[in-house]
C-alpha cells in the first residue's frame, strides 16, 4: 500500500496481513453484493472496475478502483488495488443536478407557457403550463419540429418560423401575437417573447414564453360593448390594472387587486399622479421610466420595474399596458403583476449556481460531461482543459 491508503486515517500495522475482505469492512452494506461480484471475477482472471461509496476512519468517500489478478506461474496468487478519491467530483456532480433540477422546478411552476426548441426546431421542452394550456401530451408534441404540431394554426407557424430564424441568428425580435390550437379544437390568443438558449457563447436553441392573452382580449371587448361588463372584469381580476391619462399621468381608476398591491384604498390612489406607485428612484422628471417607455413601444410590451406600499415596502412587479382612446380621451392601462417572490428564486438560484460553478471549477481531478452516443463534449473543468 502506499501513502495515500493511509491518509485516510489507516494504520499499516492494523492492514499488513489481513485478508483484503477484513481491509474494508467499512464498504456499506448495500454495496456488499456488488464487492463479492468484483471478487469473483478477480478470481476467475478478470479485472474489475467501478465505483464504490466507502466509510473510511476520516468519512465516508466515494472511490474509483481497479483491480487486476495477479499471477505467479499461471495461477492467480493476488491481486492489485488502484484507489482514486472521486469524491469531490462526486459531490459536484450531485450540485450540478440539483442545480438543474431547480431550474426545472422554476420553469414548471410559471405562470406562463414555456417551449424550448433546438436549432432544428425540433421542441425539447415543455413546461406543465404549456401541457395544461394546449390539452396535448408529451407524445404529442416532445420531439416534434414545431412546424408539424397541430398546437399552431398556419398563420402563427408562419410567423413563429420568421421570429425564429432571427433568434438563432442572435437578432431581437419583439413579442407577437400567435394563435394556439388546443386538442379539442379551440384557438386560443397568446402573446409569444422569444429569447436564445446558449452554451457558452454559442446558441443551441430558443425558449418560446406563451402568455396568455384571453384576459386582455376580454377585457378590451368588455370596454367597447359596455361600462357596465367592463366593471366587473375590471374588479374581478387577478391582476393589478391601473387606468392612467396619458397625457398627465393622474390616475383616474384601479381595481381591487392595484389596491391590495399598493397597500391604499382607491379612494387614496384615483386623482394622484402615477409617481405615488413607485419608489423615488424609479421615477425621471414627470414621469416614471416605465409610463413613458410604454407610452412610445408597441402594445403588449412586459416591463418590469418595481412598486412602493403605503408602508414603504418595495416590491417587483411585471407591468403590460395598452395605450387606447375612451371617448376622446388617451389612456393608459397598466396590468401589474407581483414577481417579487419569482425574482427572490431567480436571486437564490443564480447564486446557488455559481457556488456550484466554483465548486465545479476547484476540482482537482479533470471532469468532462459528454452527452449523446457519439460522446460530444459538453462541459469540462480547468482540470480536464489542463489535462487534454
């Protein structure tokens, strides 16, 4: 044995002629079966190789080995053991999959539809949303080049397949409105953001976010047929709708969801300018940042910016608003919703993930992840760079 046997807390006097079995004793019990099997075919002449979790005097490791037959005269008298402590590399790679299990776990709660497609267009993801949204199933549509689901109707494929072709060439686009096919037939109105997927520097897809715009849509249905309707859309929903003048700011209407939002009773909100809902540093000159970038962008367009309570708390939120005319008048109605807990996960994740990067990058074994039956190379550490 060498040095290393013993830095793990051994003593050469309590290993020196004892049976390799009495040597590790400490191998945990679930592991025994596989140990006898290596055994036997050392045996029977054969070299054993794999992975083992040991419980050694200074914890418990994770261990590569070798082991090969020794022969005097043809016949098998021992045989040599090669230890590697893979432990760390074992406990990143763990860190890795929690990481993405995470990532998956945020993307499955969304609100909203989430799609990814590879360069191909062939769909590699959809989230729980996006399976609710449609009635389709994973046969249905994983796997599937977007262009042959029957989740789309053609003029939204036409659409989808141009912003497409832009985003995996790096060019923005801006969200679109498409047209989503359910399973029992019904074509659903969804506004559709698009962004790259990288690895590393390179694009390798793009994640399509489908939100639903059947609320808007009612909404402004509900404005042109009537007051009344209108009201009890405008009170009912979920989200925080504020009813600006465009031209000054003053709001002149909110719903009970802006209220709770805000922290005020309405009677505290209609008549005051837009500046009350947001915290001093989020406003430039008369207006806030977000008032007149919407005032100048196309409708439909998701800003996020952040909200000031009654009680000086801060929070984030999501703002879509619709520039329109009532009875000669130019408004602004702005939809906000509250992602203050989305952005705290967000935080807790990208931190989480570059404790894990760091931990990944300060292994000193070299760490390669290959994917695919060819084996590409997706990922390595410093120490495999070094080492290749």
């Amino acid at each position: 044995m060498n040095d290393v046997v013993l830095s793990y807390g051994y003593k050469k006097e309590d290993l020196i002629g004892k049976s390799f079995l009495e040597f590790v004793p400490f191998v945990r019990e679930k592991h025994r079966p596989i140990l006898e099997k290596h055994v036997a075919s050392i045996t029977n002449g054969e070299i054993a190789q794999g992975e083992m979790e040991l419980s050694t005097p200074k914890g418990r490791l994770t261990m590569w080995f070798r082991a090969s037959p020794m022969k005097k005269r043809g016949e098998i008298v021992g045989f040599q053991l090669i230890l590697i402590d893979i432990t760390k590399r074992k406990k990143a790679e763990e860190a890795l999959k929690e990481s993405e299990q995470r990532l998956r776990d945020v993307i499955d709660t969304s609100p909203d539809g989430i799609v990814w497609v590879d360069t191909a267009g062939k769909i590699t993801l959809v989230n729980k949303k996006g399976f609710e949204i449609t009635g389709f199933s994973r046969k249905d549509l994983i796997g599937k080049n977007f262009i042959d689901v029957e989740a789309l109707t053609q003029e939204s494929k036409e659409k989808i397949l141009e912003s497409f072709m832009k985003r995996i060439e790096g060019i923005d686009t801006p969200p679109y409105e498409v047209g989503l096919v359910t399973k029992n037939g019904e074509v659903l109105p969804f506004e559709l953001s698009a962004s790259p997927i990288y690895e590393g520097e390179k694009i390798v897809g793009v994640q399509a976010v489908f939100r639903d715009l059947r609320e808007r849509k009612r909404a402004e249905e509900i404005l042109r047929e009537s007051e009344e309707k209108y009201r009890k859309q405008f009170e009912e929903t979920l989200d925080a709708i504020f009813l600006a003048d465009a031209e000054t700011g003053i709001i002149i209407d909110c719903n009970r969801a802006a209220s709770e939002l805000i922290g005020r009773e309405k009677s505290e909100l209609v008549g005051k300018h837009q500046r009350i809902l947001h915290p001093p540093q989020k406003i430039e000159g008369e207006f806030t940042r977000t008032f007149k970038q919407h005032l100048k962008e196309k409708e439909g367009q998701v800003l996020e910016t952040q909200v000031i309570t009654k009680k000086g708390e801060i929070k984030d939120v999501a703002i879509k608003a619709n520039v329109f005319e009532l009875k000669g008048k130019k408004l602004v109605q702005g939809m906000f919703r509250d992602i203050t807990e989305r952005k705290q996960m967000e935080e807790k994740l990208r931190e989480s993930e570059e404790t894990f990067r760091n931990l990944y990058e300060s292994i000193q074994d070299p760490v390669g992840i290959f994917v695919g039956r060819e084996g590409h190379l997706i990922e390595y550490n410093n120490a495999f760079k070094k080492w290749s």
